[in-house]
C-alpha cells in the first residue's frame, strides 16, 4: 500500500472483524497545530532542507556527541541536550507533520518529530522505515508514546540511526516526561526455558532441542511473537465487532454468544516467517528478528468457524462477491487502525 488513503480505500472493500473489550486506547490524542508565524518561517525557511545539506554539520556533531558519550547507557543518553544546536518549540515541529509531502514550498512537506529534548527531521528516512508509512501517526509530536508501545525501537542502533537525523534541541517548556506507566507491566510470567530474542515487545522461543518432545506444543513453550503489549481481557466484558459490506450496522458478540455456537476442533501448526533468521544471517544481512529454528508450535484450537459465525449472522459470499477478503483485528491492533 502506498499511502494511508489507498489503506482507507482498500478497508470500505472488505469485511472487518474487530475483538474489543470496551473502547481501544487511544494515543493519537494531541491535535496537530497548522499555524506559526510568518516571522518565524522568514528566518527559519531554510531549515526545510533539513536532512540534505543545511544541517549536515549539526548531525555531525550530534553523532560526534554520541561518540563521546558512548560510555553511558544508550537509552539515556539518546535525546540529550546538544550543545550548538538551535532551538524549536513543539509548535514548529508539530507545523512538519508530513501532510503535504509532495508541496515542497509547504513546512508540511517535512516530517519532523522530537525525542526527550532533541528535534529530528526524518523525512529522508520515511521510504527506509520497515514498518513503511506508519511512521507518519508520529509525525509532528513526540515519539516517546509510540516507542512505549513499539519498545522493539529501544535498541542502540535505532538511538545511533535517529541521532544522525538530530537537526536541534526542543525547547525546555515542551519536553516531554515520559509517563511513569510502564503499558508491558501486566504481561504474563514466562517460562524461563524460552530464548528471548526481544523482551518488550515479548518475542521468545523454546528450546530447539525440546521442541518434538510433544506433538501439541505445551501453552507454557509455545513460541510468542509479539508487536505491542499483552491485552488485558476479562472474559465477561470481551466483544466480537463484525462490520462492513453487507452490513448495515456493526454486529457485537459476546464470548457466551460464540461458545454457544456449533464448535469446531483443529489441530494446526503456526509459524514466524522469520523461523531460521539466524541461518539466514550467516548469508547474508537480513532485517528483524534473531530467530532460531524453534519459532513454530503446535496446538489444538476449538471455536465456531468463521464462515459459519457470518452465515449465521445472513451473510454469505454468494450474496457480496464482490468481498475478497476478511480484515481481522485484535485488541492488540496496530496504531494504523486508530488513525483511521
């Protein structure tokens, strides 16, 4: 998908099943503010090349700060004050949100984003992004809210990427304290057999060695493979949303609804498409994960079949053929589905 208007467009063709326990959580919550004064944008206009040329010196010094500092924890010192380099506010960041990439007269054409008390233009770096344009729901703000969620960007060499982006400082009055709530706190305990390839998001393996021992895969051993925080479900609140075309309203059904239903038993295996990354990398440089071999398990699943939940809802694919796909979300959903 090329931009967020095509994912909108390619959503309105399908059929949308959303698990739900109340409301989803919301981050998107600060408005983006589309006004700065003419006398600012006078004297910094030149600063939209950000990123190119006009400050390659200070993305010099920002690495060269990293350098120096090395010595320190790489989370704490990612962000810090850099001295030489000039000051924005949260407004002038929250004016480069990406909106308007393709008007390169506009600020909009910018993607800027801030971290702790430092400023980054990444707007070069937007194609290079492995999870494509979702890092335009953070444009324009403080990533600090979507790097607690996506803690897999908690790494050394992302703080070393981002810091070759630094173009200046965030003013003091808009620095922003991270929220003391840690979102992995109710995460479940692990066993402790599993190789953690990534411990927020919770992303784990058993042991390759043990791994055949049965043919189910114990709950215990079965691999995880996490992008966000553990959703928190009490069963009685827990809601099933099915949507989209050949309904004319959302349909909500509670887990009662689905256990009494006719169920269904499978047994089948599930696998990571990054099973043996680490084989993989004795070849060649390969994006993600470290995996082993163990990313794949086994189990029995028992529930009402989703072609029979519709049918018994009135819907069938004689009746919409024109539905190619079912669009199923998990509480755990991504940050893509909230913006929409």
């Amino acid at each position: 998908t090329k931009n967020i208007g095509d994912c909108k467009q390619w959503y309105q063709r399908r059929v949308r099943v959303t698990c739900a326990c109340n409301t989803l959580p919301r981050l998107l919550g600060t408005a983006k503010c589309a006004s700065l004064s003419s006398n600012w944008y006078q004297q910094h206009k030149n600063h939209e090349n950000v990123g190119q040329n006009s400050f390659g010196k200070y993305a010099l010094l920002a690495a060269a700060g990293a350098v120096i500092v090395s010595s320190e924890d790489p989370e704490q010192q990612a962000g810090q004050y850099v001295e030489g380099l000039p000051t924005f506010t949260a407004k002038d960041v929250m004016l480069r949100d990406g909106s308007d990439l393709d008007n390169k007269e506009s600020p909009a054409s910018r993607v800027w984003i801030s971290y702790k008390e430092g400023v980054y233009d990444v707007t070069e770096f937007v194609a290079q992004h492995p999870g494509g344009e979702k890092i335009l729901i953070g444009a324009g703000g403080p990533i600090e809210p979507f790097w607690a969620l996506y803690a897999v960007h908690k790494k050394t060499y992302v703080y070393d990427l981002l810091a070759q982006y630094r173009i200046g400082n965030l003013a003091k009055a808009d620095i922003v304290v991270e929220d003391s709530d840690d979102p992995y706190a109710n995460d479940p305990t692990r066993h402790p057999v599993f190789n953690i390839n990534n411990p927020r998001p919770f992303n784990a393996e058993p042991p390759l060695n043990i791994l055949a021992d049965n043919f189910i895969t114990p709950n215990d051993l079965f691999y995880v493979r996490n992008h966000h925080p553990v959703p928190d479900i009490d069963p009685d609140d827990y809601e099933l949303q099915i949507e989209g075309v050949g309904f004319e309203e959302p349909v909500v059904l509670t887990l009662s609804d689905l256990q009494g239903m006719k169920q269904s038993t499978v047994t089948a295996a599930i696998q990571c498409a990054g099973n043996r990354r680490a084989d993989m990398l004795q070849h060649k440089p390969v994006r993600g994960m470290n995996w082993g071999g163990a990313a794949i398990s086994n189990a029995t699943w028992t529930g009402p079949r989703l072609s029979e939940v519709l049918q018994h809802l009135g819907w069938s694919e004689d009746k919409y053929p024109e539905v190619k796909h079912v669009w199923a979300d998990g509480k755990s959903c991504d940050l893509l589905y909230l913006a929409m």
